[in-house]
C-alpha cells in the first residue's frame, strides 16, 4: 500500500469524479433536466407507457384497449396476469416499461410532495423580514409587561420577594432549552 496524505487522496478522488463525471455528461444532462421539471416527467411517462403499449400491441398483436390496460397494470407492477407478454420482444418491452416506471414514478412523486411541504425558504426576503420583526415586536411588548408586573408585585410583596422569584424562574430557565430564542435564531439565519 503506497502512503499518501489525506489531502492527495481526496485530490485523486476529486480528479477521479470530474473524470467520470465529463465522460458520463451526455447521459446525466438530459437525466438531470427531466428529473428537475416535473412537467417533462409526466410528459416522459405518459410516453413510455403509452409507446410501451402499442409496441406491445404490434409485437403480441393485441387491441389498443388490452394494451393500455395492459401498460397500466405493468408499469404499475400490480401484473394481474390477465395478459402477459408470450414472445421475447414482448417481454423485453415489458422490462423497459416496468424499470422506466419504477424509476420515473417516485421521482413524479416526489415532486408532488415536495410541492405540499412548506418550506421557510419559499417566504420573500421581505417577507421573512416583516415576520421577524413582527416576532420582535411581540417580544418587545412581553418584555414591557414583564416590567410592569414585577413593578405591581414588587409594590404588593416588596422588592425582595420579587428578586427572589425571578432568581427562581431564571434558575428553571436556564434548566431547559429556551425555545423563544431558539425561533429568533432560527429567523436571523434566513435574514443573512
């Protein structure tokens, strides 16, 4: 075994990657492009599975109706067994189909899910910006009634009183992760 550093590794491995990489770009491009618009996709299935269809029909000389029945239930893996494919091509049709939808279908899918997850991200500048003030505004007016009622209780049960539960609260606070804060940090990363 040939000693090397860890940093002439990881510069093989990276040379190693863009080589791949150039030699495999005329495949991954068009890959990368379907996967990445989900109107294309649909569009990509809704051909193989249709172009699968009558392929089938031609080779296993079926009616239009059995065939796209028959791309249904195979591009879906459900495989009823009411009509198969009996001839070499056939089967080899049914192989493209099953292997184009078990791997265009979830990626569909994913968009689908992707577009019902809300993600922060998705809020403007501006509107990230108007909530976290907005959030600091909240902040702002807890923070005058906290004063306000500390004066009130200090008035009732004296200064010391007062001083002493708030040491209490700020010892059960310091015990536990503060979430309020954890929120605002959370909203000040989005802003830079």
């Amino acid at each position: 075994m040939n000693p090397r550093s860890t940093a002439d590794g990881v510069d093989e491995l990276t040379a190693a990657d863009a080589a791949v990489a150039r030699r495999t770009r005329w495949f991954t491009r068009p890959v990368r492009r379907l996967v990445n618009a989900p109107h294309l996709l649909v569009l990509a299935i809704a051909a193989v599975w249709v172009a699968c269809s009558m392929l089938y029909a031609v080779i296993e000389r079926k009616g239009p109706v059995e065939s796209l029945w028959w791309g249904i239930v195979t591009g879906s893996t459900v495989g009823y067994g009411d009509y198969y494919p009996a001839s070499t091509a056939g089967r080899g049709v049914a192989s493209i189909l099953i292997v184009s939808m078990l791997v265009l279908v979830p990626i569909a899918i994913g968009h689908v899910i992707a577009n019902l997850v809300l993600d922060r991200n998705q809020f403007t500048h501006d509107e990230q910006l108007a909530l976290a003030a907005t959030i600091e505004a909240v902040h702002d007016r807890v923070d005058r009634m906290e004063h306000l009622l500390a004066a009130s209780l200090a008035e009732q049960h004296g200064s010391d009183w007062v001083r002493d539960r708030l040491a209490e609260f700020d010892q059960r606070e310091a015990d536990h992760t503060d979430i309020d804060d954890h929120m605002l940090r959370l909203f000040r990363s989005t802003e830079d």
